[in-house]
C-alpha cells in the first residue's frame, strides 16, 4: 500500500458586523420587534463589502379582550425580514495557483523554476452581496386550557443577486465566470395540531400532528446565457446539452419539473421555467 497524500488548505475571511434590536410591548396584548444589522465581509470587493438587513415582526395576542375556559390564547402574527449573504474567499480578484510546503516553498516546478497556473474560475471584482426577502403570517390558538393547540403559518421568500459560477467559452481560457444572476422565491405552509388527551399530575400524554408544503420556483436566470448543459433527459442514455433560442419560452412538466422535449399545452399542461413570449414550445 502507498502512503496516503493529505491536503491541506487554508482561506482566511473577516467578517465584521454591527447588530440592534428593540422589543417593544403594549398592554400584554401588542409586541413589536425590530432588528437591525449590517457586514462588512472580506470575500467581496472592497465598493460593495457592506450590506445591510433589517427584519421587523408584529404580534397581536387578540384573547386578552376577554376570557374563556374554552379558548384559551389567541394571538397573531406577522413578520417581515432581510438576510444578506457574502461569497467564498477568493472570488474577487484573479490570482495565480500554486502548491506550497510545509516550508512554505513552491512545490510544483517548471526544470529549475517554481511555477504557477491559471485557475480555470474567471474572479469577478464587481460582486454584490445575495439578499434574500421573507414575510411571514401566523395564527396561534389554544383550546380548553392548552389541551388542544393549533398553528398555522404561511411564508414567502425571494433570493436575488445570488452569486453563480457561470459557464463561459473555453476559447476564453476559462471554464466558469462568478456572477449576480437570477431570481428564486420560496412559499409554502405549515399547520400544526397539538393535543393533550390525558393530563394528570404524575402522567402527560401529548400527540402533535405536522402538514406542511413548500415550493421552490425559479424565476429568472441569466438573461446572457440561454444555455442548460449536462441535462438529464427521461429514457435517454446519456445527458445532453440544450440551448434556448432567444426570447422563447422553456417549458417544462409541471409534475416531473424537467424541461420537456416536447409538449402540447392541452396534453401537458406546461409551465414556464423562463420569461419569454407566449409561443408554444417545440423542438426547434
């Protein structure tokens, strides 16, 4: 047996950040929070380093207007909030490769010459920060002295700006590029059914029930680059590379979430993944 070959690497980010928050209450029946924070982040170029995200959430417990041994809390709430995101170290600036020692000595040699390489990721010195957007509502109730509990919640998220290694021409000399591109939003909702069939001072049986759904739709992608590559295609024997001709639509199957080769709308029913004009899909 060979001996084994352990890597190690090493990224250095700083991250600074300064954070406030109040919480604010009003006759044990209206609560507001508000928070605030921004980052300075080492992984991104040094004009757009600094991003900034609040969120603020309200709570109305509506069942201290009067009293009730069969309804016992009512409360609901809402809450909108702001969440940036940086990169990974070394995404900014273009920079050559090499491998070093333990002696910090270069360890890759051209004859008697140490050497180093291009990356095949072209850097991009104009990054900006993700930011993703959330709201959320919610209906908390308790029966009977807290036997019977039910939560209901709804939630909407948008991401934009995300940062993506984008594939580019290999006559470039790169293979990908890093870039802000693209748009995703998440929904979706959560019920929750809690009960309390048995309490006694020295037993307590609870039983909770969970119903969620949650959809992940993406939006828009980058306007530049019509090209899906490495896409598997249902009873094909390998994946393909599929490019979309400008301004027409990429459809796809709403229940198997994959771009289809060709569909009728009536038959189908297709979505669209991609903004575009309303033509139908084809195989053109």
């Amino acid at each position: 047996m060979g001996r084994p070959t352990i890597t190690n690497t090493l990224t250095e980010r700083e991250i600074n950040s300064v954070f406030g928050g109040a919480t604010l209450g009003f006759s044990n029946f209206l609560y507001l929070d508000l928070t605030a924070r921004n980052d300075w982040s080492s992984t991104l170029p040094d004009a757009n380093n600094s991003y900034f995200y609040p969120s603020a959430s309200l709570g109305f417990v509506f069942s201290e207007f009067f009293s009730s041994d069969a309804f016992s809390f009512g409360k609901l709430r809402l809450a909108w909030g702001q969440v940036g995101n940086d990169t990974n170290p070394y995404n900014v600036y273009d920079v050559y490769q090499g491998s070093v020692r333990t002696d910090l000595t270069v360890a890759t040699n051209f004859g008697a010459l140490p050497s180093y390489t291009v990356p095949d990721t072209k850097n991009n010195s104009e990054l900006q920060s993700e930011l993703t957007t959330s709201i959320e509502a919610g209906l908390d109730l308790r029966f009977l002295r807290d036997r019977i509990g039910l939560d209901l919640t709804y939630y909407s998220g948008k991401t934009t700006n995300q940062i993506i290694p984008l594939g580019t021409t290999p006559t470039t000399g790169y293979t990908r590029q890093f870039i802000n591109a693209g748009e995703i939003t998440n929904s979706g909702f959560e019920v929750s059914l809690d009960l309390v069939p048995v309490r006694t001072k020295d037993f307590t049986w609870d039983i909770m029930f969970n119903l969620g759904r949650n959809t992940n739709t993406i939006v828009d992608l980058n306007a530049d680059d019509p090209t899906l590559t490495n896409l598997p295609i249902i009873n094909a024997p390998f994946a393909v590379s599929l490019q979309r001709i400008r301004r027409r639509a990429l459809w796809y199957h709403p229940r198997l979430r994959l771009p289809v080769r060709r569909c009728r709308q009536q038959t189908h029913r297709c979505r669209r993944l991609l903004p575009a004009h309303r033509d139908r899909c084809s195989d053109r």
